[in-house]
C-alpha cells in the first residue's frame, strides 16, 4: 500500500485531536499539490495501524475529507484525492482580449473554512448506492454496456421530468431534456445550439465558472448589477443582448431569491424580440427553510424562452456528474439537427443507478435528512450571528448553504478577510466573484455609461459570504466564535 509522500507526525500533547491532526495534514498535502487528483490514499485500516491509532480515529478524519471535497470514496477501491477547484479559484490567465476577473487572495489552509461550495456528505447513504449498484451490475446484459440515447436514457429523462414537475412545477416532456455530464458541458452543448457570437447578459456577481465558459465562447458579455429582487432588467434594456443568464432561486453568490413580479419583467423582456432566451440555473433550488419552496422561472414561461439547466451533485454529492438542461421546443429542433449527433457524456450503467435512486425513493428520503441537517446548521449560524448586530446586516439566509454579511463599520472586504485569516479561519469575499469593467466585457449600471467602460461604482458595505454546508456544528460555533473575536 502506497504510503503518504510526506511522513505525519502526530502531537497527542496538542490542542487539536488526532482526528483533526490526520485531516489537517491531508488536506494541507492536497492543497499544496503534494498530493494530485485521482492520487490513491492508503486504506483506513492502513493508515490506523500505521500511525497506531484507532480505525475510528482515521475514519472520521476520511469522512470529513471527503465531505470537504478534498476526498472521494469510491465503492470497493478506497480513498482517492479529489478535484480541489474552488469556484474563486481562477487562473491568472485572462479570460479573453481585455478580460479579467478579480483574483482571490492567497490561498490558505485553515482551520475553520466557511466555504460556500462544500456540502456534507457524512450522511450520505453509501449502503444503499452500493447496493443499488450490486444489483443493477448483476442484471447487466450488453444492451447496459451499449452507447445509448444522445439526449440520455428514455427511462431517466421520464424520472427527471416527474421529479422536475412535482418539486419545482417545470413543464416539460422527456422528450425535451438532454442529460450531460455537469453544467460544464451543458453549457457548452448550448453555445452549439445557440450559435456563435451570441450576447449574453449575466448577473454580477455572479457564478465565475459560467462567465469563463461564456467568455471561452467567445460570447460578448454585458454585466448587469443585482438589486435585492435578482437581476435588474432596467439594466438589462440597455444592452442588445440575446440571451441572459439568471439565478431566480437563490442567486449565487448574494443569495437573493427573485420575486414573481421581477421574474414577469424578465419573461416579458425575453418575449419582445424573435430568438430571445433566459437561461435559469436553478442553483441551490432544494435547500429551502422558510416557506413553500420558489416556484422555478421555467414554470411561468408560456412562451418557450426559458431553458432550465439543473444537477445532482449539490443535491446528491460532487461526484455524481449527471446534469440535466430542459430546452423549450424551437431550441429542441435545433438541437437535433445541430447537435443530434454528440452522444450522450454520462454512462448508461451510471443513469441506471441514479434512475433507480430516485425512483425507489431513497433520493426523497436523502433530501429531506439533509434538508433537516442543513437547517440545523442555518438556525445555529444565525444564532451565532446574533451578537454581530448591528456592526453586521444579514442577508441571503432561509435559503442555500450560505448566508452573506453585509459590515456596516466601513471596513473593506480585504481587511476583514484578513483579520479573520489571523485566528486561523477563512471567509470569502464578494469582490472574488465580481467581474471588473473592461473593454471586453460591458459593463451596465442605473446611469448611462459612455462605451469607453466608465467603472461602475460599487461603494457600499464590505460583504462576506460565510459558507455552513460542510461544516460540523462544533466547527461552526467555534469559527463564529473566533469571528466575533477578530471582528467585534
């Protein structure tokens, strides 16, 4: 068995359990590149004898690893190093001519990270995949190993589409969702679907990783602010833009949820010009704590202008690379006789399992486990946030696994993202996932802006987001703690 490159030395005189001793050092090996993707870790049975600890105490350093995203499991092979790519982790490589995002500050390993992208997967029900997998490979006949439906399996696209319907009211049939391996590639699939050049308008701030790929397309791209309703269509009037980009739910990252009124605006703005498209990215759409679940925008589009585009892996876990995009039915034409050809980028023996999750109900029963769990976290963090008024507004909360601090004592993002680096916690700062005004991407404001790019002025409080997901609730009161210390 392949031992760690770097030997670990356990401390059983520190502050830190031994648990805590064997994920630090793992997951500080993993971000400093010592340990790469797909790189095999030694066996929890390994590792336990090697450091002579209990199997117990490695099990739960594992666990937590792996619902950080720095680990996966994987049935029957063991514990491998994951994909560590942060959404604010953006190269230093321009995106395009006189295009830019603002960088992140250097990266660190600390001791409490509030990250808005981890979820927790300590409660995942891995007897139950393994045995829906068992069973299924069992049953296997060549017909499971052909290449399959381009659009993806006819009996998963129906499960989708029920699901789809009963929980966030999308009309579609089966006929209309094509099945990809993450938003990455659906995306992609769309630019060939859309055409070339074609303007796109997104929210800002907004989802990094969209705006590269749209940029990668070599999209122009107009950059429309957010108000505490979503997306300002005022804003969005101004620009020729084709298609936007939008966040209805819950808008990452402000976590602002879209009222009906704003989204009737929108569907009209997208129903006054031929060939005009929404692109709803029902992000975060499950995690909901007060009130009756948002409605999708999709559901009120009479017009066939919304193409809803959804994934399992915040639902399920990172590693299920199954996504789903529901085109209306002109996209749909196009897709067959532009597109028709590209075969379908998810395993059919991978559908299968995911088909017969959702179907014997074992999805439904995870989700509301989680639901319960993730609220028990929100309810505690806003708890803990309790002492920081009124040196601190909160906003985005009741929905997602981030909540957004809004400071009210004039410091700069900058400074309280440093002051909580020194006691050993990370935060993540608004500015990380909004776009600078270039040349190469418009820039859309309240006033008129010469297209010389006259900057948007973005004076207003210093906003952080506090990520809860993958945090343990002992985590998340110590890390408050420290906050209130560093910030108060």
């Amino acid at each position: 068995m392949k031992e760690l490159p770097v030997h670990i030395q356990l401390h059983p005189e520190s502050d830190k359990t031994l648990y805590e001793q064997i994920y630090g050092h793992i997951r500080d090996e993993i971000r400093a590149g010592n340990l790469l993707r797909d790189e095999k870790l030694p066996s929890a049975r390994f590792l336990a004898e090697y450091l002579q600890v209990s199997r117990t105490t490695v099990d739960m350093a594992y666990e937590q690893l792996v619902s950080e995203g720095y680990v996966v499991s994987r049935p029957r092979k063991g514990y491998f190093v994951g994909a560590f790519e942060e959404l604010y982790a953006i190269s230093s490589r321009p995106a395009g001519k006189g295009n830019r995002v603002r960088q992140p500050e250097e990266q660190f390993a600390a001791r409490y990270d509030f990250s808005p992208t981890a979820i927790d997967m300590r409660y995942f029900p891995y007897a139950t995949w393994k045995k829906i997998t068992k069973n299924i490979l069992v049953d296997a006949n060549s017909k499971m190993f052909s290449l399959g439906e381009p659009q993806g399996d006819l009996e998963l696209r129906t499960t989708i589409c029920r699901y789809l319907h009963g929980s966030r009211g999308v009309n579609c049939g089966p006929e209309q969702i094509i099945i990809g391996a993450g938003n990455d590639y659906l995306l992609l699939l769309l630019e060939k679907i859309l055409g070339r050049s074609v303007h796109v308008a997104m929210e800002n701030p907004t989802y990094i990783r969209a705006y590269r790929i749209f940029r990668a397309c070599h999209y122009p791209v107009s950059l429309i602010p957010v108000d505490e309703n979503g997306i300002k269509v005022d804003c969005l009037r101004k620009t020729d833009a084709r298609v936007a980009y939008v966040m209805p739910s819950h808008q990452y990252p402000t976590g602002v949820s879209m009222p009906i009124g704003r989204r009737m605006e929108l569907l009209k703005w997208a129903s006054e010009e031929p060939d005009r498209y929404l692109i709803e990215d029902d992000y975060d759409s499950e995690f909901r704590y007060k009130g009756k679940p948002l409605p999708s925008l999709q559901a009120s589009d009479n017009g066939g202008r919304v193409v809803y585009i959804g994934t399992f892996s915040k639902a399920i876990a990172p590693a299920i690379r199954i996504s789903y995009m529901v085109l209306p039915y002109p996209l749909m034409e196009r897709y067959r006789s532009e597109c028709g050809f590209y075969s379908c980028t998810v395993s059919r023996i991978d559908q299968t399992i995911l088909n017969e999750f959702i179907q014997d109900g074992c999805f439904e029963r995870y989700l509301n486990k989680m639901r319960k769990r993730y609220k028990e976290k929100h309810d505690l963090l806003l708890n803990m946030l309790r002492p920081f008024e009124p040196n601190f507004w909160i906003s985005g909360s009741n929905a997602g696994l981030h909540v957004v601090l809004l400071d009210q004592r004039g410091r700069t993002e900058e400074e309280l993202a440093c002051l909580a680096k020194d006691k050993d916690v990370k935060v993540y700062r608004m500015q990380d996932f909004r776009m600078e005004d270039t040349d190469g991407a418009e820039q859309v404001s309240d006033r008129q802006q010469d297209r010389a790019g006259d900057k948007e002025k973005t004076d207003g409080p210093a906003m952080i987001i506090l990520g809860y997901g993958g945090m343990t609730p002992e985590e998340i009161t110590e890390g408050i703690g420290r906050l209130r210390d560093a910030w108060m």
